[in-house]
C-alpha cells in the first residue's frame, strides 16, 4: 500500500468516490466525469473511463457512487435525473451500463449496498422516499415512505440486525427502520437544528454518526440503554456545514469530515475532544466532496470541487492542537475574568517514565497533544462600574437632539452615576464643537464677513480701543483735555469753544485745513483722522484685528459700545451732568452739517449747555435714549459745523482669525477611555458628534473595533434595545449590516409534523389548524402565540396572562403546571 501523498487532476470535480473490496482501486463519479482509478505505489492510474458511449444522457450525472462489497464488477450510482443506475465492469463491450431503475421521481441523493447481503441496494431520493432493490430481480423489491422532503444519506447497520438502516433528512431528524416493515419507521427523532447531510455506522460499535448544516457532529446510541430512546453520546462543534463523515478504522473515537462551504480541509476529530480537530489534511483547494478509508487508519482518498482526487497519509497531517493558544481569557457582565494558562509537564516521575519504556511504545500522530492548563477566575466585589454602565446606556441621549442638549444631558447623566471624568468629557465636547456663530468643530467654518461681525458683537478684554470724548465744562467753556490708554500709547485730545482745536499730532484751523507740524509723528505709528474740525491722533489698527472695547468715561463710568444702533460711541451723561459726546464709526464715518443741514434727522440733547455741533447718523429715533429734549430745543442748541465726509477709522481688510483645530485632542481623550476600558465613551461620543467625527481623524477600523465593543457588551447585559440602535445609527457598513441578520424559527404541524410553509397556523399537507387552537378560547391564533414548553399547549399571549394570573394548570386540560416566562 502506498505511504506518500499522492495526488490526480480530472476535467471536472467528483461529487462522491468508493473503494472496492481489496481497497487497490477507487472510482470517482460527478457530472461531468465517471472513472475508476488503480491506486499503485507511485500514483494513480486509469484503469476505465465509463463515461463513453454515443449516448451520453443524465444517467452519466451522478450524485452518488457504491462499489459492491462482494463482487469487484458492480457499480451502481444515483442520478441526477431519478435513475439508480447498475454498472458491470466485466462487460466486455465498450458500454458498462447493465441496468436501470426508474421507480424514483426526483434526484437520488444516496445509494448503498447491504454490507453483508450484496444483492441488495437502498437509494435514498429528494422525493421523500427510499427504495430496497434486489439487483438479482432487476426491481425495487420495498418503497419507505419518510414523510420528509428529502432523504440526503441512507446507510445500512452492520450490528444488531441484518435488516436495520438508517436515514436522514432535510427537516433534521433521523429514522431507524426495518427491511422486513416498510409501512412505518421503528425509531425517529430530532437529531439536529437543520438539514442533516450525511450520517455513518460505526464499525465496532452500536454508534450512529450525523452531520448537518447547524455546524455540528452528533454521535448517537440508538439503542438507548434502559429507555429505550435514542441517546446523544458525544457533540463535535464545527466551523461550517457538515457534507461528508467517515468513521476512521481501528480508531474508536476518531471520525473523518469534510465541510459543505467555506473550510476546503478534511479534519480528523477525537469525539472526546470536540473542539478542535485532531488532524488536518489542507491539500485541497476547494471543498471536499467525499473521502473513504482504505482500511488502514493510516491513508484514506478524497475528492474535492478543485477537480482532484488525492491519497492522503496521515502522518503528512498538521496538528491544529499543537498551534492552539495555551492562554484564555474571557469576562463575564459582572466583570469577573477567568484566566487559563499551561502548566508545564515536565517533571515527570521516575517510575511513570519507567512504566513507559516497558510499554508497548504508540506512534506520536496516535497521541493527544499533553496540554494540562489551570484556570484561575478574579471575581469582582464592586458591582459599580456595571451598574453605571447599564444605566448610562438606558439613559444616554444618541440623536434626534442638537449637540448641545446631547452633549448637557449626558453630562448630567454621568454625573449622577458619579462619573466626573466622563461627565468633563460631555462638557468639553459641548464647548469646542457648538456655537450659535459656528465652532471650530464646525464643518462650514464662518466667511470672513462674518467672523469680523462676531468680533464686532464679543468684547474682548485684550485689545481694548478707547476714544476720546469732548467734555464741556459748566464754569464758562473752558477746555478740558481727557487721556486714556489704548493698547499700548496715550490718546489725547483737547477741545476749544472759539473753533480752535489743537490735537496730538497735528494742528487745524478755523476753516478746517490742516497744517502739520514739528512734533507729527510718523505715519505708521499713528492715524491721522479729521472729524467735524477735530484731529485725533490714533494708533494703525492695520495690525492687529479689531475687536470690540470697553470705554470708560468721567470717574470709572462705563457704557458697551453699540456697534447694532449705528452709534460708534455711546452718549453719556457725565458725572457732572455734562454730555460726553463720542466720536463713532458708523458706515464709513460721521457725517455732519452746517447748522440746520440736516433738520429731519434727530438731534442729540442737551443739558444746560450748547452741544458742539450737530451728530447726524442712521441712528434709531431718540426715544430708545433717556433724558432726550424735543426737536425744536435742539435745533436752538445745535451748532452747525462744515461736514467733513471722511471717516474716523478706515479699515481696508480684515484677516480671519485662524480657526484652532480641536479634532486631535478630543481623539486623544477618546483613546484613552478606550484603553481604560471605557468603550461606552468612545463610541457614544462618535455616534453624538455625527458628521463632525471626520474631524478627529481616528481610523475607520478604530472605530468599527469601538463600536463591535460596544455592542458585545450591550449585548452580555441584554441591551439588545440600545444595541439595535447603535447598529442603527452607526455610519460604518460592518457595523450597520448586523441588524441585516436575521432569525428564523421554523414551525411544524402537531399533526403530521410537516413545517408549516405558508402561514403558521395552516398545515399544507393535512389542512388542519388544530395545533394552532387556543387553549382558552379554542380559537386559532394568528397573531403571537404563547406556548408552554413542557407541554406545548399554548394560545393567544393576553388569554394566557390572564389565566395564569388566577391559575397554574394547563388551560388545555392536560394537568401540567405550566410555566410562561
């Protein structure tokens, strides 16, 4: 027999493959390919090719292959098309078909031959049927009718009796039946959540095997012992369909799989340890499709859909065991961890090595991987953190509110729970990224426009603009000269009643030209302004942008300046009673007449003394401002002076403030709760910021590991309200599409078992709703039906709260004491 890993291409893939009885030949059989292959040292070699012939119909499809256990020339195979087809390799013409069976509707799944009994053959169809047949009569001798949709394996028992086979199906369960009482099975039960798929008799003892679509393996006794029943012995956990098993010969608790999709390896399983495979067998590029041993525990063949056929030796196998992680830890919502680790096994006594040298010594690929671990659990005393976490996930506001009210919600959330760190976080979130004007977290940053406009409107302690105002003393006009600061250099300004004004800086004359003289400073230290006949020598603003100020008049009296009404300085009344009259900035400038040039215009009161001159604006009427006089008094009080349309300050451009960038200190603070553990900060604020997230620029796979987090942790508190919505507001598709999954609880009729298709209170087969009868008002339910899983009677939900509120029996008479969660 050959000892290497040998290996064959086809021109299409094999869905099944059986051995003769000498195991030195094997044919393969698909759609599209029929041989039989001589397994010789070196390789395979073709031995006959049986898909030939000038009529090449669907009887060359086939789904499954048998060899004969006694007679090395019979073949039979099952179709695609519904025909269990008998091949004679003795046939000397160049055709080896010998017979066909029609008496099936659909495709035939399955076909065996009796391993004793060699004459006879059982197929197993999708029509629901399974049919005995006597190749020496040429017709199907006994028809089984299973009730099911489709019968996937059917396998003959080598214990107990001669007459026992088993068979599986699509709706999951598994019957036991009788050659000799076709009528009904002996035995059937549940075996599995899904389809099964394949199912196999252990050659040495009384174990039925099963694979199915729920991923899992299932070894069954089904004598049962005392009970009678069938009893589940072991469960092999998978990471994918389960298409094919093979128990392996010699091995008690090994058994062979290969999965239906995803996994393309054949993995050897110890049903003792059900949780990673013993051996793996990686040479196939695609799916397995079938695998036999050749007797040997040591080399079996398989086919997969990569179109290869290959002869595997068990010693090439890898070891997952031997690459598995000796470490774990896992964590429970309470907090609590357990922690597992390898403990070493090198000290070993004297006397147990001595014991095994005198032993008969074992092959290393026959042993377990010695792994002996300890587990240590690190239980919680403080259940605070947990509870802060339930209840700020009940409680947190994600969306539907804007960000401030978000942001000022769960800060008082947090805080209440006694989270300070996180409820500072809320707070600051709500401080760099909302403002009525537009943060620096908003993603439409303010025109220039309107940044100058808001510094307008803000008052800013550090660069404050004063102006001067003219003071009008009540002891006979005499001047009086008022400094104040503004940055850094002294304005000052001083007024005359007989025309002549002299300011810092320059000099005017009567008529309003002006001269320079000796002590003019220069040009780009100072601005040079004429204003109703007054000069004033303020400082360039051209350096620095301007911002609202504070003025400051007469003793420590103060008034905002009013940029909304148009004035540049406010009017005052001093503390003397005098008028402060300041001079603005008001769309370009003040603009002022000869007396009486502007008559429709209001005119700025007086108290007991004239006013310099006449203030005409776009100001809003005097009846906004206190202590006014009527119109005609102040046009008796006015005095006229020569409009001068320059302005006071003529500010060309203004620059925008550089807008600070705030995305990576938020970032930060996020990692870092993140790294305390702290996901649910990290992925409520992610979800609460919304659009304005692109600015932090975390990852998209930081964030997906946030919000996965997050929702695995709701989920181990049975949030799974709040988790649904996180998986609806979350922008990242790995995320969203969880809530695309969904769960399916397949129903079947009380009666004849059948799954209810179509509705869930009708029965297709038998048309009787009497499974779906309330227990209470023994009417059918259409809507949520509760049932009791004791005895499976149940009704509508409200007629059963309502009888449990006063009852504990059954409402349907049975006597059970129901209990409804």
């Amino acid at each position: 027999m050959a000892q290497k890993t040998m290996c064959v291409s086809q021109e299409g893939p094999a869905n099944a493959l059986a051995l003769n009885r000498e195991n030195n030949q094997v044919v393969i059989a698909g759609r599209n390919v029929f041989k039989v292959f001589s397994i010789e040292e070196e390789g395979f070699s073709e031995s006959c090719n049986l898909r030939v012939g000038k009529n090449l119909n669907l009887n060359f499809s086939c789904n499954d292959v048998a060899w004969n256990t006694l007679e090395d020339s019979t073949l039979a195979t099952a179709a695609t098309n519904g025909a269990v087809v008998l091949w004679n390799l003795g046939k000397p013409s160049r055709s080896k078909q010998q017979h066909v069976f029609m008496d099936h509707k659909r495709t035939v799944n399955k076909v065996s031959f009796h391993p004793t009994e060699a004459h006879w053959l059982i197929s197993g169809s999708q029509d629901g049927t399974m049919k005995c047949f006597d190749i020496r009569m040429r017709e199907a001798t006994r028809t089984f009718m299973s009730n099911t949709e489709s019968i996937r394996d059917v396998q003959f028992s080598p214990h107990n009796s001669l007459t026992a086979f088993a068979a599986v199906s699509e709706n999951g369960n598994v019957q036991l039946w009788d050659v000799r009482r076709p009528d009904k099975c002996t035995h059937q039960y549940t075996a599995h959540s899904g389809p099964v798929f394949a199912c196999d008799w252990h050659p040495e003892c009384n174990w039925l095997a099963t694979a199915s679509r729920d991923k899992t393996i299932k070894v069954w006794d089904p004598s049962g012992g005392s009970s009678g029943k069938p009893v589940l012995e072991y469960t092999i956990s998978t990471i994918a369909s389960v298409g094919r098993i093979k128990w392996r010969p010699q091995r008690k608790h090994h058994i062979a799989s290969c999965a239906l999709v995803v996994d393309s390896s054949i993995n050897v399983w110890d049903i003792r340890r059900p949780y990673i495979p013993f051996a793996s067998f990686k040479e196939h590029k695609d799916v397995a499709t079938g695998l036999a041993w050749r007797g040997d525990p040591q080399v079996f063949l398989s086919v997969s859909r990569d179109c290869t056929l290959v002869h595997h030796v068990f010693k090439d196998a890898t070891r997952p065991a031997d690459q598995a992680n000796p470490q774990g830890i896992s964590l429970n919502p309470a907090g609590d961890v357990a922690f597992a680790s390898r403990i070493s096994t090198n000290n070993v006594p004297f006397s147990a090595k001595l014991q095994g040298y005198l032993r008969k010594s074992h092959l290393t690929s026959e042993q377990f991987c010695q792994a002996t671990s300890s587990m240590h659990l690190y239980s919680v005393k403080a259940i605070r953190e947990t509870r802060c976490f339930v209840e700020s996930a009940r409680r947190y506001i994600l969306n539907g509110r804007p960000l401030a009210e978000m942001c000022d919600h769960n800060a008082g959330v947090a805080k209440d729970l006694g989270r300070h760190q996180v409820s500072l976080v809320w707070s600051i979130i709500k401080t760099l990224y909302w403002s009525s004007r537009g943060g620096p977290g908003d993603t439409n940053p303010p025109s220039t426009a309107a940044v100058s406009g808001s510094l307008r409107e803000e008052n800013s302690a550090s660069n404050e603009i004063t102006t001067v105002g003219t003071v009008v003393s009540a002891a006979g006009c005499e001047t009086e000269q008022r400094s104040v600061r503004s940055g850094g250099g002294v304005l000052g300004v001083s007024t005359a009643t007989n025309g002549d004004v002299s300011g810092t800086g320059g000099t005017v004359d009567g008529g309003g030209e002006p001269f320079p003289t000796e002590e003019e400073p220069e040009i780009d230290e100072t601005t040079e302004i004429f204003q109703n006949g007054v000069h004033f020598g303020l400082p360039s603003f051209s350096k620095a942008p301007m911002t609202q100020g504070d003025f400051f008049f007469g003793d420590g009296e103060m008034d905002p300046l009013d940029m909304d009404t148009g004035l540049g300085v406010g009017n005052t009344v001093g503390v003397g009673g005098g008028l402060l009259s300041g001079v603005g900035v008001i769309n370009g400038g003040s603009q002022v007449g000869p007396g009486g040039g502007a008559a429709d215009e209001w005119m700025l009161p007086s108290e007991a003394f004239p006013l310099r001159h006449e203030i005409l604006d776009r100001s809003p009427p005097p009846e906004t401002f206190p202590n006014h006089l009527e119109p005609s008094e102040q046009e008796t009080q006015a005095v006229a002076v020569e409009e001068q349309p320059a302005p006071l300050l003529n500010v060309s451009a203004l620059t925008a403030p550089l807008m600070w960038d705030c995305g990576n200190v938020v970032a930060d603070a996020l990692r870092h709760h993140a790294s305390l553990g702290d996901v649910q900060m990290a992925a409520s604020a992610l979800l609460v910021l919304g659009e304005k997230r692109r600015g932090l620029n975390i990852d998209e796979a930081t964030q997906e590991h946030w919000m996965l987090g997050y929702i695995d942790v709701l989920g181990r508190h049975e949030l799974y309200n709040v988790a649904s919505q996180v998986i609806q507001l979350s922008w990242l598709p790995n995320v969203n599409q969880l809530s695309q999954q969904s769960t399916t609880y397949y129903t079947c009729c009380g009666n004849c078992e059948k799954p209810l298709l179509r509705t869930g209170w009708l029965c297709d087969r038998c048309h009787s709703s009497e499974s779906s009868l309330c227990g209470v008002c023994h009417q059918v339910v259409k809507g949520l039906y509760a049932w009791c899983q004791g005895c499976a009677h149940g009704g509508h939900i409200h007629h059963i709260q309502q009888w449990l509120t006063t009852n504990k029996h059954c409402p349907s008479g049975c006597g059970h004491l129901c209990e409804y969660n």
